[in-house]
C-alpha cells in the first residue's frame, strides 16, 4: 500500500511519482474479473476481514464478499493485517469452513 505523500516523502519513490500521476489518473481500464462469473461461485470461501486494517478498506473488502456467490466472512477488530501469524486465524476460518459443508485437505 503507497499513498500519494510517500512520493514525496520518501526519497526513493521520488523518481516514480511520475509514473504514477499518469497510472492514477487513467480512468478506461478493463475489467479485471468476471463479476458474474464470481457471483455464481459454488465453492465454499470464508475471510478474515479485520476491521481496523491499516492497509485494506474493511469496507471494500465486504463489499467484495458480497459479490461473490458462498463466501462467508469473520469480521474481526482482535487483530491487525498480521492476523495471519498471530493467534488462531486459520484454526478460525477452518472451523468456519467446516460449518459451511466445505472441503480441505489436511496433508
């Protein structure tokens, strides 16, 4: 994640700033994902979404959830974006998938 002021503010990104202006201010990209495509997923998908994320929108991402079609999202403030390596995240998210009917490997 990089903000705008980081291209002034950090001597090293000073040289892309330019760049970046012109990647920010295009407007015609393509899609990038078949939304219907997504919404009509089957297989079962559950997410931590933490809510007071530093780097990603807890917004964003459960407007996300919502397109897809069998996910399942554990809205969290207990951890930051290294939920991952902290705590019982997976063991989490496994149970929530176990309650959904899905499939996982354990080798």
């Amino acid at each position: 994640m990089i903000y705008p002021w980081m291209f002034d503010d950090i001597r090293l990104l000073r040289p892309f700033a330019r760049a970046v202006d012109v990647l920010a201010a295009q407007t015609d990209w393509p899609p990038l994902y078949d939304t219907n495509r997504l919404a009509g997923n089957e297989v079962p998908v559950v997410a931590a979404v933490y809510h007071d994320d530093m780097y990603v929108d807890a917004g964003l991402s459960l407007e996300t959830a919502a397109a897809l079609g069998n996910v399942r999202t554990w809205v969290t403030n207990e951890y930051q974006h290294d939920g991952l390596r902290l705590g019982n995240v997976f063991a989490r998210l496994r149970s929530m998938m176990d309650e959904m009917g899905g499939v996982r490997g354990d080798g």
